[in-house]
C-alpha cells in the first residue's frame, strides 16, 4: 500500500475508523466515531458507563454491523462480517464478562475458539509453552468452574495469544483483578506492545490509562469527543472530558459521633450451598448507627454468600452470629430482618431487586409493604401503594414515563435509584447496600452516594460491599476486605492506602495481611 | 439346559421393550446437551408410528416406514425449533403443545388403520450365529432397529466427546452466549440437535408399531416419552447411561407383563403401574442430590436464547 | 433474512389482547386446508365446527357444561403456570376427585340426605389436592420435577379407577360391567334448566373464577405467585417462600381439578366409569394458556375449547368426519399462540433489501 508520503505520522495505522455510526431503537449509540490506533499502540477507549464503548468495539469485532461509516485495517478498506473474520484479521477480544464455558476445561475452552480441528495433545502443550511465557501460568486440563476470576481472565488472553493477534482489545480487563494483579497484566501489556502488538484498551479507570496507554480516544453519550495523549493530560482533565460537567466530590458532613453498635457480625462461618461459591469463614465485624462500612473484594470471594447471610435469603448456622442491637436474627427470614428495620439493595436490580416484567407500583410493594403498612384487612391497597411509589420518584429523581410503566423500562441509573429509594424511604436502622452504582451513569451515581451519605448522617448505620475501590474511598468512613471467604479488620479509611487494600484484596496469603485476617473474637 | 431356558424369551422382550426407549432417550439426550428442553417426545413418537405403520402397511416397504417415520419426527420437531428457537416462544409450554397435537394428528392419520395387523419386522441373522446356544438368539439374532439402537448409542457418545462438532454442541448447551459470542449460530446448532431428537423419538415410535406390538392404537406409546425425559435425568446426561436405564426400565415394563400372564394374585392394573411407579422413584433418586443434577445437566436447558445484543 | 426480530422496549399491551384473536384466525385458517384435505367442503366444515353446535338452546348449554371441568381445571393450573409451577398432571387429579368423592356415594349410596352432594363436592376437592400434594411434597422435598411427577400419577390415578370400577366398586345391579352404580339424586348435581344438562358445577366454575380474581389481583398470597414465577430471586429477596407458592400451587390446581372430576360424575356422566373424561385436565392447559392465564380469558377460552368438543361430535355425526379432529384442531390453537405470543414482546421488521422498512 502506498503511502502518503507526509512527514509527520509516516506511519500506517493497524485500524482506522472514520465516521462509525450505529443506532438502536431510541438510542443513537454511535454517532461519526473516529479511531485511529498505530501498530504496538496502547490506545485507551476512554467513557463512562453507556458512552457507547461497547457498541463501536462489537463493530470492530465483528459482533455487530455499523449503520455507515469506514474500517480500515493497514490501510485497506474492510468489511468485518463476524467474530471469525474479525480473528482471521488478527483481531483478538478480551471481553469484560467472559465467553467461557464453566463444565469444560481450559484446553477445551480455547479449542472452541479455535477455527477446525485441534489436537487436544498438542493445543495442551501450546498452552502451557505460551502461558507460562507471558507470565499468566495455566494448566490446560482444569474445568473452569475451579478457577480464579483473574485465573479466567488469562485463559481469555491466551486464547487470542496462540493466535498470533496484530490487535487485541481489552474492555475492563482491570475490574477483577486486585491492584497487584493489574500491575502483572500491565507488564504482560507493554510486552506485546513492544513486540508490535497495538492494544485498545477500553476502561473509565483514569490512573490505570495515564500509567498504561499511549493515546486515547475519548467517547461522551455515543459522540466522539477528542483524541489525546494521557501521559499529559491530568486525571481531572480526562475526567471533565470524559464526564462533561464539573466534577463534584460527594458532601460529606461527617460529624465523627457514632452511635451504638447496630449490626454485630460475629465468627460467622457458611458453607456455600452453591458448588461453585465461597464458604465464608469466621467473619466478624460491627457497623455502628451513623457509620459508613465499605467492604470491598473482587468479585468472587464471598460477597455473594455475605449478603445472602445479611439479608436473610440465606441463614446462619447459629442465629448469634449475626446480632442486630443485641438481638440474634441469623435465624430469620428477610421479612422478619425488615420488620426490625433492616432494609436491603441487592446487587442485581433487574430480576433480584425488582421484578423487571412489573410496574414500578408493585416493585414498590415488594419489599415494603409491611413496613408501610400496604395491606388493608388482607387485601392490598393499591392507592397507597401508588402513592409510595411516587414519593420515591419524586424524592430521588427517577426519571420515568410513569410509576404503572414496568421496572425494565427504566435506564439503569434510574432503576437503581428508584430501588434505592424504595429501601431508604422505609426508614430503616440498618442499610445494606450491594454494588451501589454498578452499570450506573455518573449523574444517578452521585445522587445515590449523596443518599447513602445523608442517611448516615440522620443516624442509619450503612454496610456497603463494591468492587470499586474510588466508590468505597468517597463514602466510607472505615473500609474491610473480603478475601476467599475472609474478611480482613475494619480500619478507618484515612488510615489506609490503595496498596494495602490491594494486598489484602489479592487472599490471605502473605505474612503482612495474614495478621489482618486472624479472628477477632 | 432346560433349567434357565426362559430366561431367553424373557430377555428377548426386555431386547423390545427397551429398544425404543434407547431410541427416544438419545435424541432427546443430543437434544438436550444443546440446551433444549423438548417435552413433545411423546408426540413424536405417536406420529413416527402411525407414519410407520401406514406406510408399512401401504407400501410394505419397511426401511422406507423407518425413513418416515424418522422423516415425520424430524418434522415435528422442526415445528418445535420454529417456535422455541426463531420465535423466542417457551420452551416447556410447546412441547406440551407438541405433544397433543402429535397425540391428535397421529389419531387423525391413524383412524383408519386402527386393529389392522401388519407383519414384524423380520429378526436378522448376524453372520449366521443365530443358532448358538443361549447367546446365539439374543446377540445375533435381533432385528435390524436394535442393532441400530446400540450403534446410534456409541455413535452419539463419539460425536459428543471426540468431536469438533460435538464439542461445539456441548459448549451451546453450557453456555449460549459465550457460543454465540465466539461467533457459533447457536440458533442452527439447536435446529439440527433437535431434529435429530425428532427424527430418533420417529424411529422410537416406529419400533412400537412395528415390532413391539405390531399395530396401530391410538395414544399407543403410554407414556413412553414421559418416561424418556426421566431417564435422561437418571442417566446425569450420559449415552451409555441413558442405554442402560433404558433396558432397566424395558425390564420393568416386561416383568410386570409376565407377572400379569403367570396369574400372579395382583391386580392387573396396580402390576401395570409399575413402570410409572418406577419412574417416579427414579426421578426422586436422581433429584435428591442437587449438585448433581446441577453439575451434569446442560446450564442453559430451557434457557431462551436472545441473540439480540 | 426477509424480516428482523426486534425486542420492543416494553411488552405490548395491545398484543396480549390480539395475539388470541391471531391464533384463532391461523387456526381457522389452517382448519380449512385441513377439511379440504380430508374430501369436505371448508366452510360447511366450519359451520358444523363452531356455529351448528350452539345454534339451539339446548347447544348453548351443552357448551357451558363441557366448558365446566375446562374452567375449573384451567383456573387450578393457571395459578401454578404463572408461580413457574408446572401441573401436568389434572387428568390425574381430576380423576382422583371424582373418585375419592364419587367414592363417598359409592359407600353412602343408600342415605338420602341434602348433604350427601355438598360432602362429595369437599371430598372431590380433597381428593384431588391429596393427589396434587404428591408433586408438591416430591418437589420440595427431593427436587424431582413436577412435570414428570404429576404425569406419571395420572396414568396410575386411571389404572386405580380402572381397578375399582372392575373391582370392589361395581355395580351389583349392573350386569358385571365395570361401572359404578349410577349415583342417586341427591348424590347428583342439581340441573339448572328444564330439559338441558346444564347443572350446578356451572355455578361452581363461575364462583371458581370470580374466587381466583380476587386472589390474584388483591391479596398478598396472589402477588407472591406472580413475582415467583417472574423473578425467583426477587421473591426470595422479599421473603417469600418458594416451597410454600409449590405446595400452595399444586394443591390449589389439584382441589380445582378434584371439583372438576367429582362434577363430571355427579353431573353428565351420572357414575364412575373406566373413562370419564376425554382428556379434560390436557386440554384446560390449552384454556389456561389461551386464556393469558387470566380468571376471565379462561372463561372466553374454556367456551372456545369447548366448542371444539361439541364441534368435533357435530362433524362427525353431520360429516363423517373422524372425532380426532378435535384433538387436531386444540393442539394447533396452542401451537398458533405460542407463535404468535412473539409479537408481545418483539417487533417484526420486514427488510427488503437489506435496509429495515418498519
């Protein structure tokens, strides 16, 4: 291919895309998007949850068709029909939730994503060779249900390795990982890149793309907003473009007086009933009423099993494990744990939070009809159940057509604070919060950490478990690590460091977290 | 030689009872490891046997009875793909549905050849060893739709465990989206597994019409479908198990018959419950232990694939 | 592709109503081929089908008595179907109430009392929420499915009535044919219009409806069944007990059952016979899913059903057409509005090409 001849940028981009527009029924997620990547680039896809990230790099990959707009790889025009094509490119994709198949093992599951046949003896050895090369150790004949978050992940990344890729994509390849395992990838990285392998690297992680990348393009509600370098750009800079509006840390009017101890979890100890969870083992700790606890982990370490124990969908073997104001209630089920003032925010809002097919009128009965006394003589009062769900939409900003239109009409952020609300309104002495903001747009975040705050101080003692360190960092008070089933001491956040948290996120191991996680009895 | 003699005839009929469950519990089996749940095997069946029948009594052309009925099954469960898998539909509800137009369509066609004999089809004669003793009958000696069975049994488990293709099957069953997101039509994949369900619950169906009782009735499979889907679950998804449930519950069926016939002092109708019964036992069995079934059985069986985003 | 799925951001209300109507349309449509195909002229086909069979009075009453045992089945299965419940199993359980409060005649047949049929009508629904109890118990205790269960126990629910009616409960006036006496007044149910067979198990079925309504639409017990079957997890978040809505379900579905079988026999059938229903408990499950699983769509699609009953009867008496016809023409209606059920949530887009023209 000739080229231009032009001094400056003589050289040819991998991938350029010029214009991509992609639209869905109501939303325009792509609107003109330029891409521009050289070859052994690390190129940051920079924009918060629902800039359309996702959307342009299924379009790279091959997963979805562009509306109009050009690809170009080394210079040619191309048409990427599907995930096959985009691989015989040499276009590798990391996805942020992984396309693995849990009953099969690592070599199977590489086999799969390789075009005809393998033999399984000789993809084994390759696996281990490649592996073990890169750094990101792996044997080929465990089922991948017994595997690590982080251990999945490289199983993801050796996937495309063995095909050689001139260009492998990452989206949020850091949000299962603890700190020190990013650190390990991010060596892995400037390796492959060294090596001539241009890397787009998709993520809101401000620090992460200043340390990582070269370039980065930055997407703001499907638009193109401008390309840049980070290593020169500040973390607010990027931000503001990223975000649009000013930046405003959530008020904290924390008074330091707390209140009594509300919530005493004491030598908790479960066995996972699912197969593939995490048995909890002697957890303790206290939320005092005015406190904000963050307990942050990676995803997979007993969170699950924690809150199922918390609110009452799963019990306790001894009801004294878990106290609340003194009075054991690991023996009791979630309507009992919300009639003495507990209230609960799962993780997931759509089919665990609320009911997706349902009205927001009934999705605002569903937890609270007995703390506000939504039953008359055994029949439901529907008007004042209606009335309830409209004071949550008015008091929290949930924008939506209509408190009769169903809970998956609403956009995410939007679900999330009518949930929130629905919980916060019934009063409660105790709030347990899973994953706040996850999925959630900027603006529905800060209102809800706003909430959690203001709560706090009007005396409710708040337990909040996220993997989002910048989140527990913002609105807790005192911050604990939950780790294969253990959790570490409850320390106050002013106290900690990210390094520490990422220590005691990575497992017990290690003789300077072990102390952490001894039993406080 | 006379002292175990009739275990012969006996084993002999457990042989037919059995065949067209192996038959129904392997092509729901392929069905299933793909992640689909077809309730209309007893469906199926009826209409692979009445299409048997008429065409064997029509044409007397048996191997083409056997083509169609697997043809006709194969068809039915085309019906079913159409719905559960392009039109997103639930899965336990139509083959509900399937199942009673199979029962209403196979008695529609059937009506006029109810009570009509037909002739078996005929034992074979493998390599001429049929005359040895005690082994000779039961080995060499069975018709061509057994042996068919046990080849159909090994042929699967060596397409799901040593091939390609069968991995890729497999891999749907476990997990859709991750096939889809790798790039397999997750949809075509489900369409040929549940096809070959179909045209195996046919070839099921045909055995009964032709071989086991040769005639037509209707609603003639009693439950036999039914207790296929059990099996499956008894056999935690495995080929050589689903054969071997298969036999057991042949073996039910057979002995429960011949108590009848030997006068003994029960009820006709509490010995035929038994294989129903049975059924129900096996099912709690298999059950009671939850990580089991959960480790076994396909993640997505039942799952509607969206292949929206 | 000639046309394109869409998902529509929210379900249609629109086509809820509509997609019945659609089915029914394809179903009558397809019918014709069908009457064509078998040498009869569609349209006089189709009036025997679904217009001569009401046109008299007494037609119009023989619809709601064989639309009675539909309802009252498909009232007690709608319940489970929306908790995810599946109940296969109302032919089994409206056997057993027809026997177990049959069963109170065949041992009283000599009292004459007033409450002689009230008994049987309990004992009927007792009968048959015991046999429902079986899938319940098995189900929450051990995790078996109750699909199979329940339709495992129908064909031993027959074989028991098969067993007594050649047995210990045959007629001693009958001439040693397997029936049951025939059931004495007051162990029938009262008729409600001179000269028709219209009884009092009509009444039943109505109050059945009207009773399911009110569960579902304003009691907590009727919001749990739908947020179950929804969204499992949400109602154990909750705090509904999942065992309790299988136990609830099931025993609920099979009562309504069980009143449905005691109906039949204290009604048209007059006593315990080897066959007593052509397949009732199946086909409510069509009614229930034609009714949208909503009390008065059951009502609408228990009449339909029934019209296909007597439809098949007219046909064949009137065309010589074969009375499986009937069992055709139900299993397309399902078969038509699961297809047609798509356009609840999804949109269909006709793309000619390549570019979507809506």
């Amino acid at each position: 291919m000739s080229d231009t001849g032009s001094s400056t940028s003589a050289q040819q981009p991998r991938l350029e895309l010029k214009g991509i527009t992609k639209s869905y029924p109501g939303v325009l997620a792509n609107d003109h998007i330029d891409l521009k990547i050289l070859p052994g680039e690390i190129h940051a896809l920079l924009g918060e949850n629902g800039a359309g990230k996702s959307t342009l790099v299924k379009i790279i990959y091959g997963a979805l068709k562009a509306d109009s707009g050009t690809i170009s790889w080394n210079g040619e025009r191309i048409d990427i029909s599907n995930p096959h094509a985009a691989r015989k490119l040499g276009i590798g994709m990391i996805f942020q939730h992984f396309s693995l198949f849990e009953a099969m093992t690592v070599a199977e599951n590489i086999a799969l994503s390789m075009p005809g046949r393998q033999n399984m003896a000789k993809l084994s050895k390759r696996i281990v060779e490649i592996s073990e090369n890169y750094g990101l150790p792996l044997q080929p004949d465990r089922q991948v249900h017994t595997l690590s978050v982080g251990e999945k992940q490289r199983i993801e990344i050796v996937r495309c390795l063995l095909q050689s890729p001139k260009l492998l994509i990452m989206d949020e390849p850091t949000s299962v990982l603890t700190p020190q395992e990013a650190e390990k990838m991010f060596l892995t990285l400037r390796r492959l890149s060294e090596e001539g392998v241009s890397i787009l690297y998709i993520s809101h992680k401000l620090d992460e793309i200043k340390a990582l990348c070269h370039k980065a393009t930055i997407m703001r509600a499907g638009k193109y907003i401008s390309e840049c370098d980070p290593t020169i750009e500040t973390a607010k800079s990027l931000a503001e473009m990223m975000i649009g509006t000013d930046l405003r840390a959530p008020k904290h009017n924390d008074t330091g007086e707390r209140g009594s101890v509300r919530l005493k979890v004491h030598n908790l100890s479960l066995d996972s009933n699912d197969q593939f969870g995490v048995d909890l083992n002697l957890i303790n700790f206290e939320v005092r009423s005015g406190e904000i606890l963050g307990i942050a982990g990676v995803a997979g370490n007993g969170q699950v099993e924690l809150l199922e124990v918390l609110s009452g969908e799963a019990l306790s073997k001894k009801p004294e494990e878990i106290l609340f104001e003194n009075k054991p209630i690991g023996n009791l089920g979630p309507s009992l744990r919300r009639k003495q003032g507990i209230a609960f925010v799962p993780e997931d809002r759509l089919g665990h939070g609320s009911v997706p097919e349902m009205s927001l009128v009934d999705n605002a009965f569903l937890s609270a009809y007995d703390q506000k006394q939504l039953i008359n003589n055994g029949f439901i009062d529907r008007k004042k159940t209606k009335q309830f769900a409209k004071e949550i939409v008015e008091n929290f900003d949930v924008r939506t057509a209509g408190v009769s239109h169903a809970a998956n009409s609403l956009s995410g952020g939007n679900l999330q604070k009518f949930i929130v609300g629905r919980e916060m309104l019934q009063d409660p002495q105790l709030i347990i919060i899973a994953h706040p903001t996850w999925g959630v747009d900027a603006g529905a975040a800060a209102a809800i950490h706003q909430a959690i705050i203001d709560l706090a101080a009007k005396g409710a003692a708040i337990l909040v478990v996220s993997q989002d360190l910048d989140e527990l960092f913002a609105i807790s008070n005192r911050m604990a690590v939950i780790a294969e089933g253990r959790l570490s001491v409850g320390r106050n956040v002013q106290e900690l460091s990210i390094e520490e948290i990422g220590l005691l996120m990575g497992g017990t191991t290690g003789s300077a977290s072990q102390k952490e996680f001894e039993s406080v009895v | 030689m006379t002292g175990y003699e009739w275990i012969i005839p006996v084993i002999l009929t457990v042989i037919t009872a059995a065949t067209p469950l192996v038959f129904a519990g392997i092509g729901e089996l392929v069905t299933e490891k793909s992640g689909v749940l077809n309730l209309g095997i007893e469906g199926m069946m009826l209409v692979g046997a009445v299409t048997a029948f008429v065409t064997a009594t029509v044409t007397g052309n048996y191997i083409l009875a056997v083509i169609a009925a697997a043809g006709a099954g194969a068809f039915m469960a085309f019906l079913f793909g159409i719905l559960t898998l392009s039109l997103m539909a639930n899965q336990v509800a139509t083959g509900l549905a399937l199942t009673l137009f199979g029962v209403g369509i196979s008695a529609l066609i059937g009506q006029d050849f109810v009570g009509q004999p037909v002739q078996a089809i005929s034992k074979l004669d493998i390599a001429g060893l049929s005359d040895l003793p005690i082994v000779g009958q039961i080995l060499f000696g069975q018709d061509a739709l057994v042996y068919l069975s046990f080849i159909m049994a090994i042929g699967v488990s060596w397409f799901l465990y040593k091939t390609k293709a069968g991995l890729i099957l497999r891999a749907v069953g476990d997990s859709h989206d991750s096939a889809h997101s790798i790039g397999y039509s997750v949809v075509t994949i489900r369409y040929f597994a549940v096809m070959f369900g179909g045209a195996m619950s046919g070839i099921g169906g045909a055995y009964l019409s032709l071989v086991y009782t040769p005639m037509w009735a209707e609603n003639m499979t009693a439950g036999r479908g039914w207790i296929a889907l059990a099996l499956i679950v008894f056999a935690t998804w495995k080929p050589s198990l689903v054969v071997v449930g298969a036999y057991m519950f042949g073996g039910i069926t057979i002995l429960q018959l011949h108590a009848q016939a030997a006068g003994f002092d029960v009820p006709s109708q509490i010995l035929s419950m038994l294989p129903y019964v049975a059924t129900i036992v096996v099912l709690v069995i298999i059950s009671k232990d939850e990580s089991r079934i959960r480790k076994h059985a396909p993640a997505c069986i039942g799952k509607i694939f969206h292949p929206a985003a | 592709m000639l046309f394109k799925i869409e998902k529509r951001p929210e379900a249609s209300q629109l086509m809820v109503y509509a997609t019945p109507i659609f089915a029914l349309i394809l179903t009558i449509l397809t019918g014709s081929f069908l009457f064509h195909f078998l040498g009869v002229d569609p349209v006089e086909g189709l009036r025997n089908f679904f217009v001569k069979p009401i046109d008299n009075t007494y037609g119009a009453t023989e619809l709601f008595v064989k639309a009675t045992p539909l309802i009252l089945c498909a009232i007690g299965l709608s319940v489970g179907f929306r908790a995810n419940v599946w109940n296969i199993g109302a032919e089994g359980q409206l056997t057993m109430g027809a026997i177990v409060g049959g069963g109170v005649f065949v041992y009283f047949h000599d009292v004459d009392s007033v409450f002689l049929l009230p008994i049987m009508i309990v004992m009927g629904a007792i009968g048959g929420a015991l046999w429902a109890a079986i899938p319940a118990f098995l189900k929450t205790r051990f995790n078996a499915n109750e699909i199979l269960t329940s339709l495992m126990l129908v064909y031993v629910a027959l074989l028991v009535l098969s067993l007594l009616v050649h047995g210990s409960w045959r007629d001693p006036d009958g001439f040693n044919f397997p029936e049951s006496r025939i059931f004495s007044e007051s162990a029938t149910m009262p008729i409600l219009i001179e000269g028709t067979r219209l009884h009092f198990g009509t009444i039943l079925a109505l109050l059945a409806v009207l009773g399911t309504w009110i569960m579902l639409s304003k009691t907590l017990i009727g919001f749990q069944i739908k947020v179950i079957g929804a969204a499992p997890k949400a109602g154990g978040y909750a705090g509904f007990s999942q065992k309790k809505i299988v136990w609830f379900s099931l025993l609920f579905g099979g009562a309504m059952a069980g009143i449905a079988g005691l109906s039949e026999v204290a009604g048209p059938v007059g006593q315990l016979l080897p066959s007593i229903s052509p397949g009732y408990g199946f086909t409510a499950i069509i009614v229930a899913f034609l009714g949208r699983l909503h009390p008065v769509g059951i009502i609408f699609a228990g009449l339909l059903m029934a019209l296909t009953y007597l439809g098949g009867e007219t046909a064949q008496i009137n065309l010589g057409l074969p009375v499986a016809v009937t069992g055709v023409f139900q299993g397309m209606v399902l078969f038509f509005l699961l297809a047609c059920d798509v356009l609840v949530n999804f949109r269909i887009r006709f793309t000619l090409f390549g570019k979507a023209v809506s």
